[in-house]
C-alpha cells in the first residue's frame, strides 16, 4: 500500500500488520497497523515510524512520494518499539533529519539505541514551522508512556496523538467512514479498555486541556488502525471512558473444574437478568482476558468466580483478576464467589484481596462445599438480584436535554 493521502500534501505512509494476535497479552484478533504520516512542505516531516519488521515498507511508502534523504525532521510521539523500532534505520535513509521528542522520550531511547542519538527536546507549547504550516506540540506524559506526545497541525485541523483514539484493527481501508461503524467501535473500545483505561483520569485532563486550547480538530490520525475523518465520535466514546461512565450492564466471569462453579454462575446471572441488567457469561476456558476486559468497560456489575485449587483461586482466574487490577477499572460494583473443597477460607479471603486492590465489594462472597445444592443456588441468584440493585445506583445515565 503506498502513501494515502489524508489532507493536502499529508500522507499516511504505514504499515498494515495483518497476522498481529497478541499485543502484551492483549488479544488481537483484527490484526493491527503501524501508522506514520509524512508531510510535505518547504520542509518535509516524518511523524513517527514503524515496527522493526515492517521498516521496508515505510520507506517504500515515503519513497514513492519524496527521496528519503530530503526529509528534515523526525517527529517521535512514543519511545514504544512499535513506533520507535525502525528509528535507526529511517535515521541512515534520511542523514539530514533532525529528530524531535519528548525529554521522557531522550531519557529511555539510551536503552533502546544506544547513547550519543542526536535528539532535539521538544514540550508543550513549542512550535516548529515547516512553511505553509506549523507543528504544534503538546506533551502527553503516561498516554500511555511517560514520554507520549501529540502532534497538532492547527491549519489542517489535524491531530496526530499516537497512541490514543487508536484501534488494533487491520483494513485494507484507512479511515474510519470506509469500515463498518460497529466494528470500528468494538475495536476501539477494545483498545481503550485493554490499554488506556488505568490512565483515564489523566484521559479526562486531556481532553480538558485540548478544549481549553480550543483545538479545532477535523481528522484525528492516531498511530494503530483507522484514521478518524469524523473525530467527534471518538472524542465523545473517550469523554465517557474516561468518566467511568457505566450502563445497565454485568459480566460473570469465571472458570470452573467440576461444574460446580459454573452453576453458581448460571444462578447469579439469572439473578442479575431478573433485576434487569444485561447480562454477559464469559467462561475463561473460551474467553480471553482482553475479551473479559472490553466487556467491564461499560457494565456496572461484575461478578468472578473460580473454585479452589491448592488453596488459591485457579491460575486462569488469578491471570484474570491480576490483568483486571492493573487496569482499574471504575465504577464498579464486583462479587466474588465460587467453590471448595476443604479450605471454605479461600473465596472469602480472595474477596478481601479484591476489596484491598481497590475493586467496589459490597457484598459478601458467595461460596459452595463441592457441588452447591439448591439453596446455595437460591443465594447465588439473591446475590446476583443485590448486585443489580447495588449497580443500579453507580449507572450513569446521559444528561437530559432543559427544556426551551
């Protein structure tokens, strides 16, 4: 795929990675992309690279439109291997760049590259003009890396953000009105809830900052998947994340050895449908963790169960709540529960780890001896209806219009 315009003497010149299944852990199942843009003025710019594997293609893309060497500037957004990976190699193609990043971004290359890269420092505030047009920077520290920075060029109305507004989504398309909305959405929920979620009171002052700067912004062209050409869609899903704002929706998520905790799984979900919530059953055996993180986002409840194994939660629902934790997901009400054999301890004790760990426990854990007989059933549904009713009270809803 060559260069693709996406405004006037702007291009996107990335990389598509359409066999990309795992990110960290994160389940990819659409692939990903590798986006750097070139822009060509009285001086030419790069805005970020690519992956290491896929640096060919990069300078393919930047080939067919201008001879690399021509380049004068560099703009690094994110020190990440995935965007920084090729940086060397660009950096042999085009001898007179100058390079431009963060100081955060200065302090970690020396790990990656090695000492003595030549590295201008650039903050929020500074500008850099290119002729017809300037850059604008504005610093973006733990968007996700402490080094994250945006690109802005106010007389196109474009925003380069790295990492944030992005989707791990592969298409032979690159905007965002050429690909099926619902999937593109799914995606980037995808992605905010398996990567942006534990920084989103820092999402929230960023957006805050970008509408006190009064930025007008008519493309968002983040650094993985779609390019936004109707950013206003993006801005407001990112508005409500980062609030934490939920809707009348639960996960039960757990794993199970003998069947008896998927039957307490079935009760509590039945008590979560019969208050009204929407209710998602997610077994670990055929839900990976990101899937399970996508569906907390936006659900009021959440409800995990494992049985005992060695005196532990099992390993899938300890993977499972240890990703979870370091997301933090807000606005929550969770329950614990699950069964055992001879330790009736340790679902109580994993509920007191989760409410230590941040997560909003009002309700104590619901525990079965072996295979739970019909009155547990009855109490794993009543918990499931008192979750409901606890969750039904940190659903925020949209704000009603005033009457004229």
């Amino acid at each position: 795929m060559a260069g693709v315009p996406i405004g006037k003497d702007i291009y996107w010149v990335g990389a598509v990675d359409w066999n990309l299944r795992d990110f960290h852990g994160y389940r990819t199942g659409r692939g990903s992309s590798y986006n750097a843009y070139l822009i060509l003025d009285e001086k030419k710019c790069l805005v970020d690279t690519v992956k290491s594997p896929f640096t060919g293609r990069l300078l393919e893309n930047i080939s067919a439109l201008v001879k690399p060497g021509e380049i004068d500037y560099i703009i690094s957004n994110h020190l990440e291997l995935d965007h920084s990976g090729a940086i060397l190699e660009i950096l042999r193609h085009c001898p007179k760049a100058r390079l431009l990043a963060t100081g955060h971004w200065i302090e970690g290359a020396e790990k990656y590259f090695g000492p003595g890269l030549p590295v201008q420092p650039v903050k929020t505030g500074d500008t850099l003009s290119l002729g017809r047009r300037t850059l604008q920077f504005i610093e973006a520290p733990m968007l996700h890396w402490p080094d994250s920075l945006f690109t802005y060029l106010p007389e196109d109305g474009i925003l380069l953000p790295n990492d944030a507004f992005g989707q791990h989504y592969a298409a032979g398309s690159r905007f965002d009105d050429e690909v099926p909305e619902a999937v593109l959405m799914e995606e980037a929920a995808r992605y905010y809830a398996n990567i942006i979620m534990p920084y989103s009171n820092l999402v929230a002052k960023m957006l805050g900052r970008i509408g006190e700067m009064k930025l007008d912004i008519r493309l968002i062209g983040p650094s993985h998947g779609l390019i936004w050409r109707r950013p206003e869609k993006i801005l407001a899903a990112y508005r409500d994340w980062s609030s934490g704002r939920t809707r009348e929706k639960a996960v039960v998520a757990y794993d199970t050895m003998w069947g008896s905790t998927a039957l307490l799984a079935e009760s509590i979900a039945e008590g979560l449908q019969s208050a009204g919530l929407e209710t998602v059953v997610m077994p670990l055996k055929a839900s990976n963790r990101s899937d399970v993180a996508a569906e907390v986002l936006e659900a009021a409840a959440v409800a995990l169960g494992t049985p005992v194994l060695n005196n532990l939660p099992l390993p899938s629902v300890a993977d499972l709540y240890t990703y979870l934790k370091g997301l933090r997901p807000r606005k929550k009400q969770w329950l614990a529960f699950g069964s055992y054999g001879w330790n009736r301890e340790i679902i109580p004790r994993f509920a007191q780890e989760m409410k230590e760990a941040g997560f909003e426990m009002e309700l104590p854990a619901v525990a079965a001896r072996f295979r739970p007989d019909g009155g547990e059933l009855a109490a794993a549904r009543a918990a499931g209806v008192r979750l409901a009713g606890l969750a039904a009270g940190a659903v925020e809803t949209e704000p009603k219009e005033k009457p004229e």
